[in-house]
C-alpha cells in the first residue's frame, strides 16, 4: 500500500475530475498535502479511507489465491467479437468449445489466433445449441442492449423474442449450464430506468437460475490500465448448491507506461504497428494539449472554435481533444481513437494511439493479431472485454465449479459407500448391499 497519491491517481480512483477535487480542496472535503520530495500535490492514504467503494485498497486482506480447474471446464461464447472475453477465460483454465459470432473479421480474428477453436459464423438464432445440453459449465454473452417491450408485468422469456438477449437466454435454457454470464456496458443498469435489466434477471430466474446482484466491474482494478467498467450478470442454476464470489479487486493500479513500456505488465515495449493519423486541423488543436490535458487547454477563442455549441453545455466533457499522460490510466478506449469527443492521443506524439497500443491498452497479448482493415481492427479491439478484466472473473468462475465438483465427489462417493440394509421377511436375516 502506498502512503500518498497523486491528485490524477485519486481522481482516477473515485471517477471524479480533477476539478472536483480542487473544489474539494477548498471546501475541506479532502485537503491535499505537498509531496517531502517534489513538493507537488497529493493525498495521504489514511484520508481517503473515508470513502467506501475504494477502502479495500488501504486494509489488510488476504488475497485470493488463483486456482486450477480440478477437472475439464467447458464454456460457451455468444457475441464473440475478437476474443478477449473468450481469451481471459481460457487463461483462468475453461475450454471454449463454441464461440458465435456475425462479425467477418472478428471470426477471422479468433480462427486465426485460436484454429482448434469451433467458431460459428453468422445469426445465432440459427444455431441450434440442443446437443451441448448438460455438457457445458458456463455460458457467457456480451449481448446487445435492446429494450423489451415492457408493459408493466413481470417480463417472462417469450417477451424477449426478436433482442439478442432472446438468443442468450435460449442458448442457456437449451444448453442448462451451471453458471450464464451476460456482459455490458454500465449504461444497462439504467436503461428504460432500470427495467431493461430487471427483465433480463426475471427472464434468467423463469430459466431456473439465481442471479446474482449485477455488478459493476471497473478495470483498472483487475490489472488492466484503462478506465474502463462493464456490468456482469451472473446466473447460478437453482439448487444446484453452487455459491460464487466475485474477484478480488487488486491494489495496484496500472497507468500508460505499464501498458506501452516495458515494465511488470508486459516484458517489452509495445511493438511497432500501423495506426490511424489526425487532419492537419486536428493535429493543430492537439498539438497544444500538454500530457493528461483536454480542451480546456486551448486558449480560449480556440476552446470556443473547437466545442462551438458544446462549449456553454454543463459538464466537464473531458475526453474531448484529450491527450493521456504516462502516468494515469487511459480513458476507456472506444472504436475510433481519432473521432471528435473520443479523442485518445499519445502522450508525447501528436497521433491516436496505433493498433498495438490500443490491444496493449486492452492487456491483448502481443502476438493476438487482428484481421481486417484499420477501421475494424480498432472497432474489434474497442468493443471488446479487457482480457486481464476477463481474467480475473473466469478465475472466480473457476473457484466455483471447483468448489462444485469437489461436493459433488464427496456425495457420489458417500452414497457409493453407504450400506442399504434389507430385511428378509422369511427368515429376518439381513443382507447388506453398496448402492
């Protein structure tokens, strides 16, 4: 645990701008200290204890230790893309054995890097999942997010009919797993004001699961130097006597040059690849971004030239005109690096970050190529799951059927040894027989 942190550290940590801790600051909320060394500002870990969602990082614990799966694992992938879900689960030990996905490239992606892997190609509601049925441990699927048709009654599995949710609650109420884990991004929680989710855990519980209270994960507490939060659904199948716990959440927060640099993250620095470029307008704009900075740097006429209507809008908009600095995590990268209001520029080179960086940023290894043009290269990249994020939950997963099949030997082998003793009427004598 370190003792101080810097004021672009906490204002990763809790989401908050930098900005709002100067406020802070003002009011006495959170009052900063000077660094002994470089006199710059930063925050004493005892006085960010007072705020609960990151208390884990100042106390003692013992951390979870990472288990082997004691026996085959199997899973099942719908909405693919280009594997870093698939990929983290592999990591943690379970055995893709279908991946479906419509996706040209991202099937080119995942046959190209995984050729023993089975992956389907096209509309999943062609898919007939009916022969995995008892076979498969876990389903997982990061579905689209459509709304339901809602009219006030408790959701029920044929109202979903016609959204992909539909497909991943069919996958599951065909193959029966043991666990189902659906992924998003956070927005789900409060889309259609919260009924589009409530619909999804009512539709899992007409299946015969228990779900879970989703969860909302953030990545940079699983060893991944981005920004980023994705909302998991887990389903657990109805007395089945399966309990799940979710990841621990690490101490260590990574930041940009754990990601290109050679270092504890990755061995090497970041390899050479192609990447998109600005327009000389855009590039004149960035040009005079300094590392960590947005907008709001720009001399003013230009902050108004820039934004135009934006620029009298409420809200901080800070990852418009943004360059990432070395030493803070990245902002969550999206499917085009170089696009007004998703700008995601190198810290000291006035340029997007290239193919490489953004897998780098998304803790792909080095050697998982991506198919396609540039375009779809960085879409398939920006959509997908951090793998280190994926990680992290597959190795819970892991622990769960461990625990599981562990039971469920000791059950099978008490029942092997139990005696069954039957009477014989005719004489009442008693012969004694192993079931």
């Amino acid at each position: 645990m370190k003792d101080v942190y810097t004021l672009t550290e906490v204002a990763d940590i809790l989401e908050i701008s930098k900005e709002t801790l100067r406020r802070w600051d003002k009011s006495g909320k959170l009052v900063p200290v000077r660094h002994p060394i470089n006199n710059y500002r930063v925050y004493r870990s005892t006085d960010l204890l007072q705020f609960e969602k990151i208390g884990f990082m100042f106390k003692d614990r013992v951390e979870q230790e990472d288990e082997a799966p004691i026996k085959k694992l199997t899973s099942i992938e719908l909405f693919a893309g280009a594997g870093g879900l698939a990929l983290g689960l592999e990591k943690a030990g379970l055995e893709n054995i279908l991946l479906s996905e419509i996706n040209k490239n991202a099937c080119e992606t995942l046959r190209n890097n995984r050729p023993f892997w089975n992956v389907i190609e096209g509309d999943v509601t062609k898919i007939d999942f009916k022969p995995y049925q008892g076979k498969v441990d876990v389903i997982t699927g990061g579905f689209p997010c459509q709304a339901f048709s809602y009219a006030g009654k408790r959701l029920g599995f044929e109202d979903a009919r016609g959204t992909l949710f539909f497909e991943f609650a069919r996958a599951i109420k065909e193959v029966q797993p043991l666990i189902c884990v659906g992924e998003n991004v956070r927005g789900l929680l409060q889309h259609e004001n919260g009924s589009t989710i409530d619909g999804m855990v009512s539709i899992l519980d007409e299946l015969g699961y228990d779900v879970i209270p989703p969860k909302v994960l953030k990545a940079i507490f699983y060893g991944v130097p981005q920004k980023r939060e994705r909302v998991f659904i887990v389903g657990i199948r109805k007395n089945s006597g399966l309990t799940f716990e979710w990841p621990v959440q690490n101490k260590n927060i990574y930041v940009l040059k754990d990601a290109l640099q050679k270092g504890s993250l990755f061995d090497t620095d970041v390899p050479e690849s192609m990447g998109q470029t600005y327009p000389i307008n855009k590039r004149e704009i960035m040009d005079l971004i300094p590392p960590g900075g947005y907008w709001r740097d720009l001399p003013i006429e230009l902050q108004k030239s820039y934004m135009k209507g934006s620029f009298h809008l409420s809200g901080g908009k800070t990852g418009m005109a943004r360059r990432i600095s070395w030493d803070e995590p990245c902002l969550t990268l999206t499917c085009a690096p170089a696009q007004k209001q998703t700008e995601r520029c190198h810290p000291e080179e006035t340029r997007p970050f290239t193919i490489r960086e953004y897998a780098r940023i998304q803790t792909f290894p080095d050697d998982w190529e991506f198919s396609g043009a540039l375009t779809s290269q960085y879409a398939q990249i920006g959509n997908a799951v951090p793998v280190n994020l994926a990680e992290a939950v597959g190795k819970s997963i892991v622990k769960s059927l461990n625990d599981y099949y562990r039971k469920d030997a000791v059950i099978s082998k008490k029942k092997a040894s139990t005696k069954i003793v039957i009477k014989n009427k005719e004489n009442y004598g008693e012969i004694a027989m192993i079931a």
